[in-house]
C-alpha cells in the first residue's frame, strides 16, 4: 500500500486508503482486471512494463532445428581423431622402449619432436575434452621422459623445467603424476635436493598403480633418503620396492621406467655405499651380476654403474688392483653413453683416491689418470636445431 501511493506522487490522485486496499485485493483475487491509474502504479512498484503485468513474460523461444544441427557439428568437431591419438601414444611407448638402447642426445631429438608434435595439435585447433586430456597425458610422459635425459646430459636447470612441465601437464589431463614425480624426484637428486627427491618419489609411490614405475620410485626414495643420511627410511623403501617386484606386472626390463633385478641391486649397491659399507655393496653388486647371468636384460647404463659402484667398494677397502680390474671394462664406454649418472660415481671415485694414503701409489695415479680421461669425453647435448 505505502509503494502504490509512493508511485502516485503529485501527480496521480488516489481514493482513502481502505479504498485502494480493496481494489488491490480485487485484484489479487482475479474478481476485476486493473484499470487506470493501476497498471501504471503496479509497473512502477514492480519496475515492469504493463505488457508483462497484463499478460505474463513472452515464452522462450525453442532452437530452431537448424541451430542444434550446427551446435551438435561444432561439439563434434576435432583436429585429433581417436585413430591419431593411438598412434601418438604408442609412439611414446615406442620411444620409452627405446630408451636404454639410444645414445640420449639422439633420444633427446626425438622426444622434443614428438612433443612438439602434440603442442601443436593442442594449440592448434579444437579437440573434444576427453581428447584434450588424452593428449595432456601424452605429453606428461614425454616431458617426464625430456626431464630423464636432460639430467643425463649434464643440464638439471633444464631437466627441473621439464619436469614441472610433465607434472602440471598430468594435473591437467587428471592422470597419474607418478611418471613426472620420478623424473623430478631424480632431477632433485642431481641438484642436491634430497629431501625433495625423497618426498616426491614417495609422493609418486602413493599415486602409482602396481607397475615396474612403482617400484622404481621406491628405490629412487631409497636413494635420496641415504643421501640424507636417514637409512632406515631407505632400507624401508629398499624393502618396499621388493614386495612391489613380487606382484607386479611383467617388466620388460629396457623401458625408461623399468626396475628389473638388477636395477634394483644397483641401488641397494648406492645404498651401501652411502651407509659406509663396502661388504654391503660388493654383495648387491654380485646381485646384479648374477641376475645378468640370469637372463634379465643387460642395460649398459646399470651394468656401467654396477661395475663403477663395486669399484668405489674396494677403493673403501684399500683394494686399488681390484678397483682398477672391475672397473676397466667400463671405462670403455662410447663417450655417447657416459651419462651423467655414470660419471658421478668416478667423480665419487677420484675423491677418495685423493685421500692422504694413497698420495704416493702409483697405480692410484694411473687410475685416476683413467678416470679423468673417461669423464672428459662425455656424453654432449644436441645441437640446437636438431632438439
């Protein structure tokens, strides 16, 4: 009541108040239409036109058929069919496969290309969500895979950039990060960063189905908390990472994210080694070898690291002739092949082959000579074009 005589102002004479009230009741009830001056009161009040107030708001108007065709067309429309999203994943898996037979500035090529190659298709166009995320998942891997080489290729800042590529990349495709969290718990192992490294491969533990990848970053896990210094975390994930072995899935063994017997020996052997314990050591070293002898796939970056790993044991136990044997098949390696996983445990080596009682032996001198010689024909980025 009070708003209808606020709407009238000066301008529109209304009758007493108890007047007014019955008509508006009137009205309510459906008995008499409004006449003037109540319609335009009512619009005012109700900030409305009188075509509203008379006759109710105009239905919607229905989709034309011709205007659902075409919506239904652009939903459909890609520039990635589910045919080419197979094909590009089964040539990541290809080049996972490939991983621990080509000399890693070659496979560092072909990753960034392929990777390249989704980018493309990903800002390039329109694709369905579903194949969006496909492609997201895609290209985590191949960034994770990027992370892995560019650290064996002696370039961490860039190795770290790839892999928060590769994590964010799983974050965004809502797949498993478990590949990305490996790749930056090895990457974070490299710059020193071992209670990261530790904390991610765990992160990664906890997100990864029962595959070779679980039991890879039990291991690595392992290896930066003995970094750390904290080994009964590590002998914890040592142990983790063999009840993971024994149910999962088959292991080809040469994958990237492969952890056959052997690889998992040579980080008990890192273990050892850090825990102050040459026995320890020569004894998953043996491991190794024997799961080699075996039948399980000979990796050359492993067996390298296998061999340079027992050397750095007897040099612990003053046993240079020993030393200098095991690990002489090694130092052959192709300079391709001399990654920087590898060449850090010479660099372990020579370091304790500085120590003050070896200062005056000559076959000390010969064999950090050997070491210096291996180290400095290392394994080379790509050129810039080519990656």
């Amino acid at each position: 009541m009070t708003q209808l005589f606020k709407a009238a102002g000066d301008d529109i004479d209304l009758p007493e108040p108890a007047s007014v009230l019955r008509r508006v009741k009137d009205h309510e009830a459906g008995k008499h239409r409004p006449k003037d001056p109540y319609p335009l009161l009512y619009c005012r009040v109700f900030g409305i036109d009188e075509s509203t107030l008379l006759h109710g708001a105009p239905a919607p108007e229905e989709p034309h058929r011709d205007d659902l065709v075409e919506h239904a067309s652009w939903i459909e429309q890609t520039n990635v069919g589910d045919s080419t999203l197979d094909l590009l994943d089964e040539t990541r898996h290809h080049l996972a496969e490939r991983h621990t037979r080509t000399p890693p500035a070659l496979m560092l090529i072909d990753v960034l290309r392929h990777h390249r190659r989704l980018q493309k298709l990903l800002r390039g166009g329109k694709q369905r969500l579903r194949q969006t995320r496909e492609l997201f998942r895609i290209d985590s891997d191949l960034l994770a895979h990027a992370c892995i080489l560019l650290g064996d290729l002696y370039n961490d800042e860039s190795a770290a950039v790839h892999g928060e590529a590769a994590r964010l990349s799983a974050e965004e495709a809502g797949a498993s990060q478990a590949a990305a969290l490996s790749a930056q718990a090895k990457t974070d192992r490299w710059r020193h960063r071992y209670a990261s490294s530790a904390d991610a491969a765990r992160r990664g533990f906890g997100c990864s189905p029962t595959t070779p990848l679980r039991v890879l970053l039990a291991c690595q896990e392992a290896n930066a908390a003995s970094l750390l210094g904290d080994f009964e975390r590590a002998r914890a994930a040592l142990h983790r990472a063999e009840e993971a072995a024994e149910i999962m899935s088959d292991d080809s063994g040469v994958t990237l994210w492969s952890c056959p017997a052997p690889r998992r020996a040579l980080y008990a052997l890192s273990v050892a080694l850090q825990a102050g314990d040459p026995k320890a050591a020569l004894e998953a070293a043996g491991a190794a070898e024997n799961a080699w002898a075996d039948g399980a796939p000979r990796v050359v970056a492993s067996w390298a690291q296998v061999r340079f790993g027992a050397g750095i044991a007897y040099v612990m136990m003053n046993d240079i002739d020993a030393a200098a044997e095991h690990i002489a098949p090694a130092l052959a390696l192709p300079p391709e092949h001399r990654l920087a996983t590898i060449a850090s445990y010479l660099v372990r080596m020579d370091t304790r082959l500085q120590a003050p009682r070896f200062r005056d032996s000559d076959a000390v001198s010969s064999l950090r000579g050997q070491i210096r010689a291996f180290n400095s024909a290392r394994a080379l980025l790509p050129a810039e074009e080519d990656a």
